[in-house]
C-alpha cells in the first residue's frame, strides 16, 4: 500500500481497550510515584514535610484515578465497543511516538541538548516539510538558549554527554 493513501479501515483496538491500557499505565507510574516517595519518607518532620511528602499524595490520586477510569470502563464495556481509530490515524500517532521514545533514550546516551537539537530538525523537517535553511538554525538556536537558560542563568544541570564533556561542562 503507498504510504500516502488513506488507510481509514478501523485498527482492530476498541475505545475500551485504549481506556484500560492508559488507566494501567497512569496506574503503574502512580505505583512507582507512590513507592519512591514512601522510600525517602512521607511523613511530617520537625522542619516541614519529608521530600516525598507531597509526590506520595499525587501518586494516590494517580492511582486512584486510574482504578476509577478503570471500573468505569469494564463496568460500560458495551458502550465503549467503537473502534478506538482507524490505521491511518494510529500511524499519525506512532510518527510521534516512536521518535519521542527514542529521544527520550537518546538523552541517556548523547545528552539532552544534541538529542533535542535532532529530534527538533526531524520534526521541522519531516511534519513540519520545513527544509535544512529553517531546521537547521531552530534545531541548534533551541537547545542553544535552553542551555544558556538553565545551565547559565537559572544553574540547574540537565543530562550532558560526551559533547559537553568535550566542551567542558
């Protein structure tokens, strides 16, 4: 099929089915939140609350709202049978996402400025059609002033690779 067309037949995934697998993963990341912050303490301490304080009770409500969209979900499993979307569209969205996941890691590897600095040149130019004249000086001028802003000005360090350390930094 040319990549091009439409393909507007429905993706086999139900608007239940979408609801159950996003209420699980706001669920699982509440877990987390909620099991980090009872590590490094959730109680009150002489000075004020303990630094997992406040993200343990935002973990609670994650988690509690996930197992309210959950039960309402299984409990409307009829209602919520329409097709979730067609393939077109779940490739619209995987052309987004597939890119993000592999930023995400890229900024373990190489640092998050290089990283943003290519995942915003394939964005400008491949959604965008934006050609390398116009990708070229915002794929570098962003991370550019974004490292002046927070490593400069507000002195918050953000994940650097080997080109900082190559630099300095």
């Amino acid at each position: 099929m040319d990549p091009n067309q439409q393909d507007d037949r429905p993706s086999r995934l139900t608007v239940a089915m979408a609801d159950l697998g996003v209420a699980a993963v706001v669920a699982a990341l509440g877990l987390i939140v909620i099991l980090d912050s009872r590590r490094i303490g959730t109680g009150w301490a002489d000075d004020g609350p303990q630094a997992g304080y406040f993200p343990f009770y935002i973990g609670v409500l994650m988690t509690g709202a996930a197992v309210v969209v959950f039960f309402h979900t299984l409990r409307g499993w009829v209602e919520h049978r329409a097709w979730f979307a067609t393939v077109n569209q779940l490739r619209h969205v995987y052309s987004v996402l597939l890119p993000t996941c592999i930023y995400v890691g890229a900024i373990y590897l190489v640092g998050i400025y290089l990283a943003s600095a290519v995942f915003i040149a394939w964005f400008m130019m491949r959604h965008g059609k934006f050609g390398w004249l116009v990708a070229l000086p915002v794929s570098v001028g962003v991370p550019l002033f974004l490292f002046m802003l927070f490593e400069k000005w507000f002195l918050v360090p953000l994940p650097k690779g080997p080109l900082e350390r190559l630099l300095g930094y």
